[in-house]
C-alpha cells in the first residue's frame, strides 16, 4: 500500500469491508468495497485477474485511478453513481462477469452491453 495513501487513510479513520465476488463460471476472483459519496456509492476494486495482455486503458477495462487505499474504482458517472449499497453490490457483479468474460475473449465491455440490450428488444 501507498504510504501517502495508507496515511491519508488513518487521519480520516475511514474503516470499510471489503467484499470478495467469486465469477459464476467459478474460476476468477475479484474484491470489492463500497464507500458512500454525497450522490451515491463509489465502488473500489482491490483486486481482479489479470487483464493478461489485453487494453487496460480507462475506455476499455472502465476503471480509474483510486484516491483510496485500491488501485482502481469502477468508473461510474457521478449522476449514475448507485443509491443503494444493493444497487452497488449487483454494479459490481455486473462489471466482474463483463470484465472476466472481456479477459476471456477480447469481447470489450461496451460490446457486452450492446448486445445484451439488442437481445432485449
């Protein structure tokens, strides 16, 4: 852990779980936490498979920079930002099962999705 960060984190005394999510085809792993922002829940990845050499940029793999103790936090516009600490478990579902089958086969996130909704209509 980042000393600035590990810091930062004892002066604001900020305390959270840490929340482990097991893939359905029950082979990756990914951790997360939730933290209440003014709008809504930001979620904070702790840990996730490999992207094994596929893009990683925040277009593809739609994570940023964390300002807390994880690496990275799920990008989520903040008018989009979920209400419920529910709402943001199945957010982060959702983006494991995208992200795993992304690491899988190449099949960008963004893809995920158009498909999905053109199979709802």
């Amino acid at each position: 852990m980042n000393l600035i960060k590990f810091l930062l984190r004892m002066i604001r005394k900020e305390s959270y779980q840490i929340y482990t999510y097991r893939t359905i085809d029950g082979i990756a792993y990914f951790k997360f936490s939730y933290h209440w922002k003014n709008n809504g829940y930001e979620i904070d990845i702790h840990q996730q498979p490999s992207y094994e050499g596929r893009a990683t940029d925040h277009h593809i793999s739609h994570r940023l920079s964390c300002e807390r103790d994880a690496p990275y936090k799920i990008c989520i516009s903040n008018l989009k930002l979920p209400k419920t600490l529910e709402a943001a478990q199945k957010f982060s579902v959702a983006f494991a099962e995208y992200t795993w089958e992304y690491i899988k086969t190449g099949v960008s996130i963004d893809t995920q999705i158009s498909i999905q909704a053109e199979n709802r209509q």
